[in-house]
C-alpha cells in the first residue's frame, strides 16, 4: 500500500510504501492504511500544502474513521 505526498503546490514530490505479505488480516490492513494515510497528510503539512481540500481524498487525516 501506498500514499502520494503532495509539495506545497499540490504536485507529488514523494510516497510513502509500505510492503505487507497475503497473510496480513484485513483489520491489520486498514490499521496499516491509517497510519501511511495520516503519515502523508503530515508530510504535506510540513511542505506547506493547506490541507483542507485533500481531506476527501484522504479522509480526516488519520483519525479513526475507518
């Protein structure tokens, strides 16, 4: 799984990737989720992108709602 880090002008500077194997549980998939989701919206933060805006592609930035 992965997730796009956006630069300040909304354009992918990065990622972030997390390698998993097929054993992994479906409830441990979406912990996994959350963290690189979260992870990312932080990133964008610190390269200065606002993040309202992204909130719908990436849901409320890490908080448990999945």
């Amino acid at each position: 799984m992965s997730a796009p880090v956006r630069d300040h002008r909304g354009l992918i500077a990065a990622a972030i990737s997390v390698s998993i194997t097929r054993r992994t549980s479906q409830e441990r998939l979406q912990e996994m989720g959350a963290v690189v989701t979260r992870e990312a919206c932080e990133l964008f933060a610190a390269l200065g992108l606002p993040l309202n805006g992204w909130s719908a592609a990436y849901g409320s930035h890490g908080e448990d709602d999945d």
